[in-house]
C-alpha cells in the first residue's frame, strides 16, 4: 500500500497489511495551472513530470513519474533518503522559448539525494 504520510510507513505494519510505501512525491503534485498560463503570467518553470501534447497549441503537464520508497530509507543506519532533494530534473535547453518541452523524452526525470550518516 501506498501512502502520504512518512509517519505510517515508518511504523510497522500488521502482518496481513503488508509493507508501506512513502511515496515522496505528493509535494510535486498539485500544480494549478498549465505551463501556458505561468508562461502567459510571465512564470518559467516546468510543472510536473510529463507534459501532455494534445495539440501545437495546447499541453499540459501532469506528474505521472513518481518516488516510492520503503521505511528503510527513511530513517538510520545508513543510507537515508534526504526528502528535501526530491525534485524534477530538468535543463533550460528542454524548454523553447515558447514554453513547449524539447526534452529527449515526453516525461522528465526524478532527482534525489542519499545521506550517508555516521553511526
């Protein structure tokens, strides 16, 4: 099971519930607006992980791509999810002046980073 709250997955669950996932990606979801309206509000930035094309003049972003991860790296020993990395990966050059995504690909990467904690 999936869920949005890093307290529950971090407990353990009941036998029959099986493990938790965290998904860490719940923060990136939720854009309210397409990237032709931040653009048109003079806003550049990318606003998820995929970008829908249903048209030359109309797409949308979506956030399709997402992390999972278990309890065993949220919390010690060694390695730790450092949550506050999780981002979309993206370059400038993916983006036309026009806002239309150039990317190699229609979705865009996840990016995070590993702690490594002395014990």
């Amino acid at each position: 099971m999936i869920v949005r709250d890093r307290t529950l997955a971090l407990q353990r669950a009941p036998a029959d519930r099986g493990r938790l996932l965290y998904n860490t990606s719940w923060r990136l979801m939720g854009e309210g607006q397409t990237r032709s309206e931040e653009l048109a509000q003079g806003v550049d930035r990318h606003a998820g992980t995929h970008v829908y094309v249903e048209s030359a003049h109309r797409w949308e972003w979506r956030t399709a791509d997402q992390l999972l991860v278990s309890a065993g790296l949220l919390r010690a020993p060694t390695p730790v999810l450092d949550e506050s990395s999780v981002r979309v990966h993206y370059l400038d050059e993916w983006f036309a002046g026009d806002g239309v995504c150039a990317s190699p690909s229609d979705h865009l990467p996840l990016a995070f980073s590993l702690q490594f904690l002395e014990e």
